[in-house]
C-alpha cells in the first residue's frame, strides 16, 4: 500500500539518496519535508544543486528547513507547526576513512542525532521511520554474502560501529515505544549526482583528466554496487510496509516492530571489473596506482538481500555495464561543462 496523500520527513535531503528519494516521493504524489545541515564533508555546492533540482521538480511540494538534527532543541523549534506522517532518516556523517580523522561528527550526527530522530518519531507518533544503516556493520565477515543474521559485534571502523549502535537503539525504541522502524544496511551506492569522496566519482574524474587512480589492495576488492535507481525503489517499498507490532519474528531477528534489511544489488563485482566498464565509458585507459589495503577498509561487499525480496519484492535490475555509463554521461554535463 502506498501512502501517496501524507507528508514524509526526510533527513539528508540534500545527500545523494536523500534527494533521490524526496524526488520519488514528490513524483508519486507525497509531499517532502527536508532536512539537510549543508556541511562541507563535500562541497556545498553540489548539496545545492540537489536542492535546487527539488525545487523545481513536478509533484507534490517540497519544504526544505536548513538544521543540524544532532540539536534536539533546533529540531524541535524548526518542525514546530509542521506535520508529518512518516520519516526517512537518511542525513549521517558518510564515510569510513573520515571517521578516523573526525570521530567527534560521528558522535554527534550518527549517535547524538539518532536518538532525536527517534526521540521526534515517539513525540509525534510516527507510523513508520525508515533509516539508514551500512554494510560497514559486517566489520571483517568473511562469509559472502553478508546476510542479515550474521555476526556484527567486530566493526573495523567506528563509522560501522555507529551504525550498529543505530540499529541497537532503534531495537530498544521499538520495545519501549512500539514505534515501527526498519533499518536498511546499504551497500556501495552509486549513479548521477552521487558523492564526490566515493570511488566511482573520484576514478571517473580522475580518468576524464588524465591522472592515475588509486586503486587499494592492489586491485583485489569486491564490492556490491547498486544503481541508486534499485535503493530508492527499495526504500519506498520499506516506507510503505511497517514491521507489526505482532510479536511476528521480523528480518534481522527482532520480536518487535523493528526490520533489518540489506538493501543492494545481489551481485559482487570486482574492482578491476568496474575499472574495465568506466574505462569503455570514459573512453580511456585507467593509469592505475596500486596501493595496500587502508585502514578500516573491508576487501569484499556482497549483499543477501532474500529479506528484503521475501518483504517488499525488491529486484534490483540495474547492472554495473548498464549504471556505470549513465554515470558517467551526467559527470560529464556536470563537472565537464
């Protein structure tokens, strides 16, 4: 059932899935409350340009409100007089590698400005908040692919470690509360106006000028890399299905009105493929730079996603030969023109 009629709240709205899904929402009818702090983890601009897009987008209307959700107070006082039915918590500080060089934004977005989120949803008696959480959870698994039921107590780094603690206090918020909420591990998400610190940007605008590519663990990386076409598919289809308060077992093993999904794209490729479909895109040969593993670094990603399909009927259906050249084709009109 698609809730087309209420108002959802979405946080990380100028992000590269935020935008993404409060186009969707708006397209199907449902309008958008954003939530974005605009920081500089990247640059502003391109937030800007996202916003920008939404502003102009047909559908449903968009309301965008500039706060930082880890000030409980600055939330509170900016949703006042505003209404919404459900939320998708999507805004967090992004990134492994950053994580070890500013542990205090992971505190304060992904921890502090998680439990307002969930403090605002019990408030105003959410049907349903969706958010984000990371395949980074999986730490150093070496079972592929990763499925929801695995081990996640071994994070390598502490943005996984804040994400596993997310998913811990929504746990304990759906036993309190019985507020409804669904928690979604994403894996690499890639595809236009996508994040400049991740790697098919930085290959692609690397390969475009001239440079050579850092490619780590000499080449010897998988990962699942989903078409943010299928994640935004996915999240609507999570939206519109809240987990029961039915004492019912739940994906990722809860008893409460509480879901964990994996949400990627069921395939694991590896990176000297990738670089193979970015270099017919580009239409040049990748200058490789082969480097060791970095710190906090997993060397494969594969996502089971048999939950989630079960669930919702996900089927992501965008293959890397066919997402990675429409990529592509926007970076060009918007970094090259």
């Amino acid at each position: 059932m698609e809730f087309h009629g209420q108002t959802v709240l979405v946080t990380g709205a100028a992000g590269f899935i935020g935008a993404a899904v409060s186009e969707a929402l708006m397209a199907r009818g449902t309008a958008v409350i954003g939530i974005d702090n605009l920081n500089d983890y990247y640059p502003v601009s391109l937030k800007q340009a996202r916003l920008a897009r939404l502003a102009q987008a047909s559908g449903a209307p968009f309301t965008f409100i500039e706060r930082d959700f880890s000030d409980m107070a600055a939330l509170t006082e900016a949703l006042a007089g505003h209404d919404f039915a459900r939320i998708v918590h999507l805004g967090a500080q992004a990134g492994v590698r950053y994580s070890l060089e500013n542990p205090q934004a992971y505190v304060a977005s992904n921890l502090a400005g998680h439990v307002n989120m969930l403090e605002l949803a019990r408030a105003r008696g959410v049907e349903h908040m969706v958010y984000a959480s990371s395949s980074s959870v999986y730490g150093g698994n070496t079972k592929l692919p990763f499925a929801v039921e695995d081990r996640t107590d071994h994070p390598v780094s502490l943005y996984a470690a804040t994400k596993r603690a997310d998913e811990l206090m929504s746990e304990t918020y759906a036993h309190l509360f019985a507020i409804p909420l669904t928690g979604l591990r994403f894996f690499t998400v890639y595809g236009p106006w996508g994040r400049p610190d991740m790697a098919m940007w930085l290959f692609t605008e690397r390969m475009l000028t001239g440079q050579p590519i850092n490619v780590f663990n000499h080449g010897e990386m998988q990962r699942d890399f989903t078409y943010i076409d299928d994640i935004v598919g996915g999240i609507l289809a999570c939206l519109d299905r809240a987990p029961a308060a039915d004492g019912s077992v739940k994906a990722g093993g809860s008893t409460k009105p509480h879901a964990l999904y994996n949400i990627g794209n069921h395939r694991s490729e590896r990176l000297m493929r990738l670089i193979e479909v970015l270099e017919e895109a580009c239409g040049v040969k990748a200058k490789l730079n082969l480097l060791d593993m970095q710190p906090g670094d997993v060397p494969a990603t594969y996502a089971d996603i048999t939950a989630l399909t079960r669930d919702t009927g996900y089927a992501p259906s965008t293959p890397i030969e066919i997402g990675v050249p429409r990529f592509v084709d926007w970076f060009r009109n918007y970094k090259l023109k």
